[in-house]
C-alpha cells in the first residue's frame, strides 16, 4: 500500500505571500500533483501547522483544495493551529476528548494520528488524557504493525532551535512505545526538512513544508531562516516487510530531459 506524506503549510488568512512564497498555491499544486500521478494511495497526510495562524479565513482555504483531493486527506494540529477555529470550519472532522486525533486501519495496518499542539508554546506536548487515549488504542491494535504520526518530533535532531521546541514528554513517550514491538514507524513535521534516524529502535521521517524550508547551515547558530530549497512530500510505499520512502519534488516535475548516450 501507499500514503503520501505533506506537512506545514501555513495557509494564510488573506492572500499575502509568506517568506515570499505562495502558500495557496504551492499546497494546490502539491495536491494536484498527486491528483494525477499517484492515483493508487491509500490516503495523504498533512502533520500539522496547516496554517499561520489558525485564523477560520485559513481553514476556508485549506478546506477547499482538500475539496479537490480525489484521496482522503487525514489532518493533524501544529503549533501555529488553532483547534476551535479548525472544527468550525472541518465540522464532521473526528474530535475524540477535545483533541484532533483518531485511529485508522488500511490493508490490516494501523494509523495512529496524535495531537501535539500546546497553547501558547512553539513546542509539542499531550495531556495525561491524550496519554491514556494512546496506550488504549496501541493495545487494541497491538497485532498490527503500527504507524504513527505527530507535528513535532520527540528526539533532538541536531538543529539547536528546533530542538528547543520538540514533543516535551519525549521519555514518557518514549516508555510507552517500548512495550510495543509492532511499531515501524514514526513520521513528523515542524521541521520543514527532511530529517531520518531511528529513535529507540523506531525509523523515523520528517518531510519538507510545502511553503518555505528551514536553512540547516544558519539554523545551527540558534537562527531561523528559510532557503530556496523546493517543496516536497514523501511518498511511502509498504510491501511486506519493506518500507520505501521517495522524496518528491513536485514544483517542476513535468521537466524531465532524456540522457542520450
């Protein structure tokens, strides 16, 4: 099986450009890409800040180029959302215990989507009743290779200022997720990178923005600034006991030249 992995938006209220880019624009074209090359996934998967500022105006717009997704497109909260003004605008969206998280199985996998978002803070972080709703449904799909997905990472990734504002209770989580061997993977955002590694013995992904990028040679220096890098999204194939992640970049993909020899 296939999903698609897109992450960090940042939708604009109005339609002023964001670090010079269009955010409309390019997360239309991401969707449009998969539209007509990648018809056989499962679903798409957007890990959080789907907008700025979590205006309702944001959400507008984020709702229709979902519209014209012809796969679902599962949604996840970022620092830079807002719950309420989500459900207002995604009103049948699943809400389980005022959170934007939900368990789905495709192909007799599970899909664990979590919400990571904390008021006020650029960190991540769940209740002691996020917690519990975990464990609960890790027990239930315990025979299931699992999938797991959250806007912020939960290890250190090298980057001096994202690793100030990661997922808060990465020991807690990181206890929790070793009594289960079913586990394969953990995909993020935030990071507006693309990030690999295994942390306690789980591969992990992190995907590029959609919008802008974080330039890792400044960032080192406790700075953020963006860079030209392009867009992407990962697309993520399944067989069997092999995992294959392709990172796609979407913007110029139709320029492709033929290599004579």
């Amino acid at each position: 099986m296939r999903f698609i992995h897109l992450s960090d938006p940042h939708l604009q209220k109005d339609d002023f450009h964001l670090f010079g880019l269009d955010p409309y624009l390019r997360l239309k074209l991401a969707i449009k890409s998969i539209n007509k090359n990648f018809k056989d996934t499962e679903f798409i998967v957007i890990t959080g800040d789907l907008t700025e500022s979590g205006d309702t105006k944001a959400y507008r717009k984020l709702k229709r180029i979902v519209k014209k997704s012809k796969i679902e497109v599962i949604l996840l909260m970022g620092n830079h959302d807002n719950r309420n003004n989500f459900v207002k605008v995604f009103k049948n969206y699943p809400v389980i215990e005022n959170y934007i998280q939900n368990t789905k199985i495709y192909n007799e996998k599970a899909f664990i989507f979590l919400d990571t978002k904390i008021e006020n803070s650029p960190s991540g972080d769940m209740s002691d009743e996020q917690f519990l709703w975990f464990e609960k449904e890790l027990l239930k799909v315990q025979d299931k290779d699992t999938y797991i997905f959250m806007h912020h990472p939960p290890m250190n990734v090298g980057i001096p200022i994202m690793d100030k504002m990661k997922f808060n209770s990465s020991k807690r989580l990181k206890l929790l997720l070793k009594k289960y061997t079913n586990i394969k993977y953990l995909f993020f955002g935030h990071l507006h990178r693309v990030v690999t590694g295994i942390w306690s013995c789980i591969p992990y992904f992190g995907i590029r923005g959609t919008n802008h990028q974080l330039s890792l040679k400044h960032s080192i220096t406790h700075q953020y600034t963006t860079n030209e890098e392009k867009p992407a999204f990962g697309i993520v194939d399944i067989k069997d006991d092999n995992i294959v992640i392709n990172v796609h970049e979407y913007l110029d993909e139709d320029k492709c030249y033929l290599i004579e020899e």
